[in-house]
C-alpha cells in the first residue's frame, strides 16, 4: 500500500511545460518550513549576486549581520558574514531552488555577466528536468530545477508509476 499522495495544491510551483507561469516573488511573511544558512566572507558581494543574478529580493537586511533574500514561496536563504574562517574553495553546501523552463536561459545569462565562470548548464535529466548550475560568491552550489512536459505514455511516466509516483494521462 502506497501511503503517499498528491499534495501540489500547497506547492508554488506551477504545472509542468512550455505554458507554466512563474509565481513570481512572494514578499510575504510566514515561519519557514525550510531555510539554508549560508556564510559568506563578502556580505554585499553575495547579495548583489543573489540578487541581480539569482532573482532572488532582499527581503530584509539586518546590517552587517544577516539578509533575507526570497525568491517564490519557501525559496529563503539567509546571507551571514562568515568570518575568517571561510573555505577557500567549493563549499560543501547545495541548495536547490524549483524554477520554470523560460526562466532557465535568463538566470544563466544573468549570472554570467556577473561572473563567466559561475555556470554550468543547462543540462537535462533522467528524471524529466533541466538543471542550470551556478556557483555564487560565498562558494555554495545552487541548482535551478525546472521540470519538463512529461508524456504520459512515455517510458520515462512509466519508470515514475513503478516507483509509486502518479502520473495522471494513462
């Protein structure tokens, strides 16, 4: 027995293809379900780039400590001075942050004309996205997932079925 079901009506995120419409940014205020934290050794540096590059707004900024920035629903990161501790190189960190199809391409090139080296993608996966890779400032991995139209009748809705995922259309 499958105890899982569908729950997207308390999700963002708009229906899969080429007619998806961004939510847009979400400035309201809520207790969040789920944050990353993340260091940074040039606090300005990493918000211009969350911003400018990522989409991402400053929802607030508490000076010299912490800012906010928010994306959709439920994307929030906190931006914190590091200190001198920081890493050097690729931090450990990978966040992932849902997106639609025709936001991909502006993100890449927005991040790129703030640094060529930032990004990698897009690339499709198996499992029915394209990834846009970027690498921000403070060194953290983030991945813009935007899912593709999935034919039902494909071997890959069926590969979803087997593992207990629905995929209305049969």
């Amino acid at each position: 027995m499958n105890e899982n079901y569908n729950a997207f009506d308390i999700s963002p995120v708009p229906p899969r293809g080429p007619s998806a419409v961004s939510p847009g940014v979400y400035r309201g205020i809520y207790g969040m379900p789920m944050f990353v934290t993340l260091p940074t050794r040039d606090l300005e540096a990493s918000v211009d780039f969350w911003t400018r590059g990522l989409g991402f707004i400053d929802l607030f900024t508490i000076p010299g400590q912490l800012t906010h920035v928010r994306r959709w629903a439920f994307q929030d990161a906190l931006l914190v001075p590091a200190g001198d501790a920081a890493a050097e190189g690729p931090g450990p960190m990978t966040v992932s942050f849902a997106c639609i199809l025709a936001e991909i391409d502006g993100i890449a090139e927005a991040c790129a004309a703030l640094d060529p080296k930032s990004v990698t993608g897009p690339r499709s996966t198996p499992w029915n996205t394209v990834d846009l890779e970027v690498t921000t400032p403070e060194k953290t991995r983030v991945i813009f997932t935007a899912g593709r139209e999935l034919d039902p009748h494909s071997a890959q809705a069926e590969d979803l079925r087997s593992i207990g995922i629905d995929v209305p259309g049969r």
